[in-house]
C-alpha cells in the first residue's frame, strides 16, 4: 500500500486519538483494535521508523494496557523476519526498550537479545556480542520452554568460548544441571553441552572431568546413533568411535584410583563391541588393568593417531608427556606387587628410563600418595617395606582386636541361633 506522507500522519494521527480515549476509559477490546491498527499501517506503507518512534512511545503512555504492549511487540517480531539487517536492527533496539524490565515481555527481549548477538558474532564483534549475553539470565524465566531456554544457555557458552574467557565459560555451565538435560527430547543439547564442556575441561588440563564429559556424550551416542548427526562448532567431531575413543584415553591420562580401574571395567564391558573396531584401545585398556610391566614409549602402543594428540589442539604435547608419565606409573606400582625392595638400576632396565626420571616420578607418587616406599641412593634401591611408626603400628593393633571381637560377637549369635532351632 503506497500513500502520500502527509495522509499517513493523518491518519496515524486519528488512530493515536482513538487510543487515548479508548486507553483512559479502560476499554480494553477497543485500545487493543486501534493499536494494531497502528502496527498494521505503519508495516503496509513500510514506515518502520515510525513504528520504532510509536512502540516506545506508547508503551510508556499511562495506563497503556500489557496486553497492548505484548500485541505490538509480537507483530514487530513477526515483521523482523522480512526486514534488511539495518531496518531490523533498529527494530530490535525499539523492541528491546519496550521490553526491559517487564515480565510479560521477558521473552521477547531474551530473543532480540539472541538475534542482536548473532548479528555481532556474525561481524566478528564477539566481545560485543558477548557484553550483551551476559546480561541476560534466561534461567530464571519461567515463560521461556525448556529446549529454547537451554538453547540460549548454550550460545552464551559458545560465544566465551570465541572469547576465549574460560571463566565465564564455567560459570555459565553451571546455570544448566545435569538433572535437567537427560530428556530424551533434548539429547541433542545434552551432547552440545557436553561437548562445551570438555573444551574448557581440556583447557585446564583437568583429564578426570574431561573423560567424565566425554562418557556422557558416548552414554547419549550409545542407545541412539543418530546423534552423531548433531552439529557442534569448534570442530567437535560427534563420531563413536572418536568419542569412545576420547574417552578412553583421557580416563587414562588422569590420576590412578579406584574410580580410574572401575571406570575402565566399564568401557571394557559397556562397549565391548565398540572397542572391537579399536584393537589397539582395547590393548591398552587390558595393559592399564593387569599386572604386568609394559612399554613405556608411547608409539608402541599404536596412538599417535588418536584425536587427543592431534596438533590443532591446545596442549597436544603435554598430554603426551602426561601419557607416558601413567605408563611409567603404572610399572612402579607393579613393581611394588612383586618387590619388598628392589635396585634402581634393575627398575631402568626393565622400564627403559634414566635413573634421574625414576626417581623424580617416585617421588611424584609418593606425594600423590600412590606409592609407599623410600629411596636408598647409597645402596641405589627402592624399599616398598617402610618401618611403621608408633601410632600406625598401634592402629593396626586395634583394628585386628576390632576384628576378633566382631568375629567372636558373629560366632556367639550364630550358636544361639542354632540352639533356638534345635533345643
């Protein structure tokens, strides 16, 4: 529709009339007919300008219905969709003042400010874009569903992550609970999320939660591959056998435990037909759970090709340093299966390191406390046998005193027992 201007601000100007006289007799079916009567006749004759001028204006009008207010702003949303990027960023900026602050608009202003960032993150103004998300906490929007909710969350996480700021990264996961995201509807976000996850966890060298994130991502990949469809940036390959594979090394890359041999029994018994595509894995996990000495040079064990080591990513090196030192450990804790005291230069031999790294990776495991044992330069042997002090040989006392009498009191209610049924 094509009319002269001057007839536009007349006819503009009627209706800005009609809805002061309907607004201030609360008639609210005729102040909601005039007002989108105004949003429609700004959008048919394409005077967006205008329209941005009137939104704002009549929303701070006094008494102007919330119903009124959501109308317009639901048509201007509706508008953006058509309009040029310079257009409809004015248009968001128009919306966006009508909706600050308001509950009854906190959506649409959670999704202009989505719009608005994307445009920055597209121009390549991610630290813009970035002041721009933090400012918005969709997790306590309770109008806002849960998918779309958690799809905001996700966005902010992936811009700190263009921004390189690790920290905000961290603390805008933990806006998302675990709990929430194991929908089977939203499997999908569970994975992106995940999969952010183990790019900061990656960062800070933190191998246990990194394999943690990873069994997450296998668990969803696990009981439907389909997902392997989801598409992360970063270049996050959402492959099975990439992740299992993933996951696999860096839950042998973190430090020995209980957990650690317990998390391993699972991969070899939860995905046994997954590792069958990945011999070498599969190799190395029965290594890391027996307990016999094996080689301490990682190309033996036919890795090098893993995604982990890959040059692209951030401290490849140190992950292969830190695979080597658990090959290493792993050998000193066999040792101290088979050994009360045992020379240093036999252990060199039989793992192919120097003196000088034995006892620097000893001393390592003795301050994890993964190893009990001294070091005699003199003589140059390991002793696994450490004379107990007072106290330790006194607790020792009185847990087997302990155990005696739970022995005995078990013994004693097993004879009455047998009494009652027989006598």
């Amino acid at each position: 529709m094509i009319i002269e201007e001057s007839e536009f601000d007349k006819q503009i100007n009627d209706l800005l009339n009609k809805e002061k006289t309907a607004r201030l007799a609360n008639n609210l079916v005729e102040t909601l007919k005039v007002t989108k009567q105004i949003g429609r006749l700004c959008f048919d004759t394409k005077q967006y300008s205008k329209f941005n001028e009137l939104i704002v204006s009549l929303s701070k009008k006094r008494g102007q219905p919330k119903k009124a207010q959501i109308e317009l702003v639901q048509m201007a949303m509706i508008e953006l969709k058509t309009l040029p990027i310079n257009q409809k960023l004015e248009m968001i900026d128009a919306i966006m003042k009508v909706c600050e602050k308001k509950i009854y608009l906190e959506v649409e202003y959670a999704r202009c400010v989505l719009m608005l960032t994307q445009y920055k993150e597209d121009d390549n103004q991610i630290a813009d874009a970035a002041k721009i998300l933090q400012e918005v906490q969709v997790e306590t929007y309770g109008s806002m569903d849960k998918r779309e909710k958690l799809e905001f969350i996700l966005y902010q996480m992936k811009i700190m992550i263009k921004k390189l700021d690790y920290v905000r990264l961290f603390i805008i996961s933990k806006k998302i609970e675990p709990k929430n995201i194991e929908d089977e509807n939203i499997a999908d976000l569970k994975i992106i999320y995940y999969s952010f996850l183990v790019i900061y966890y990656r960062h800070e060298n933190n191998y246990q939660e990194t394999a943690h994130a990873y069994s997450k991502i296998l668990e969803s990949l696990h009981k439907n591959r389909q997902l392997e469809a989801t598409k992360v940036d970063f270049n996050f390959k959402i492959d099975y056998n990439t992740i299992l594979e993933n996951y696999t090394l860096y839950t042998i890359l973190s430090q020995y435990s209980d957990e650690k041999q317990k998390s391993l029994q699972k991969i070899v018994s939860t995905y046994k037909y997954g590792l069958e595509a990945l011999p070498n894995l599969l190799q190395l996990i029965q290594a890391f759970l027996g307990t016999e000495l094996i080689s301490t040079e990682p190309q033996t064990h036919n890795i090098q090709a893993a995604e982990i080591f890959d040059e692209s990513l951030e401290n490849n090196q140190q992950r292969y340093k830190d695979f080597r030192r658990q090959l290493i450990h792993h050998n000193l804790r066999v040792f101290q299966i088979y050994y009360d005291s045992v020379y240093l230069n036999r252990i060199t031999e039989l793992i192919g390191i120097n003196t000088q790294e034995l006892e620097e990776e000893i001393c390592i495991m003795m301050d994890q406390k993964l190893l009990k044992c001294k070091i005699d330069r003199i003589k140059g042997i390991v002793d696994y046998q450490l004379k107990k002090n007072e106290n330790d040989v006194l607790q020792e006392w009185g847990d087997n005193v302990n155990k005696v009498l739970n022995l005995i009191d078990l013994t004693s209610n097993l004879i009455k027992r047998e009494e009652e049924l027989f006598l």
